[in-house]
C-alpha cells in the first residue's frame, strides 16, 4: 500500500477540512493507497507546503498558486463528482496523471 502525504485546507482547519480528510482517507483505500492527512487553514498553505512536502493539497476555499498539484474538494461536501476527483487525486499521487 502506497502512504501520501494530502494537505487539505480550509477556512478555519476545523469542521470542513475534517469532513474532506475522512472521506478521501476511506475512498483512497479503495486504490491502495494509505492517506496521512493534515489540515491547515488557507491562509498558512505555504509554511505547511515547506514543512510537510504533501503529494497533493486539497482545497475548499481559494489558495494561492503553488508548486504541488491541487483540487478543489468541494466534491467532498456536496457528494457530486466526488468519485470523478477522487480517481484524479488517486491517479496524480500513483503518478499516472499530471495535474496543473
């Protein structure tokens, strides 16, 4: 099983992030790949990117441009297209899918 490091970050790291980090924890597993989770607000992005080096970053409130793929998650919230990001997030970190 394949461990990533997945920054998730909201408005306050509180109630949105958690609801994302459990999700995408649980449907991860389904492509093998063991999620360790950190969540952070949006407006501290940057100095988590330089401690942690996450393999994604997923987002529910905009974030700056940064050097590590990301997606927004509100997927994980409404329920709609939440298997579609999940298969992109999973491809991006087994790296079969370049994200912009």
């Amino acid at each position: 099983m394949k461990t990533a490091i997945i920054l998730i970050a909201c408005g306050t790291a509180i109630a949105t992030a958690t609801v994302v980090a459990e999700k995408l924890k649980e449907a991860l597993k389904k492509y093998g790949i063991k999620a360790n989770t950190i969540q952070c607000k949006a407006a501290e992005i940057n100095y988590y990117l330089s401690m942690h080096k996450p393999d994604v970053v997923v987002h529910t409130t905009p974030i700056p441009k940064i050097d590590v793929p990301a997606f927004p998650g509100h997927a994980f919230l409404t329920g709609i297209g939440e298997e579609e990001l999940v298969e992109k997030i999973a491809k991006t970190i087994l790296g079969e899918e370049k994200k912009d």
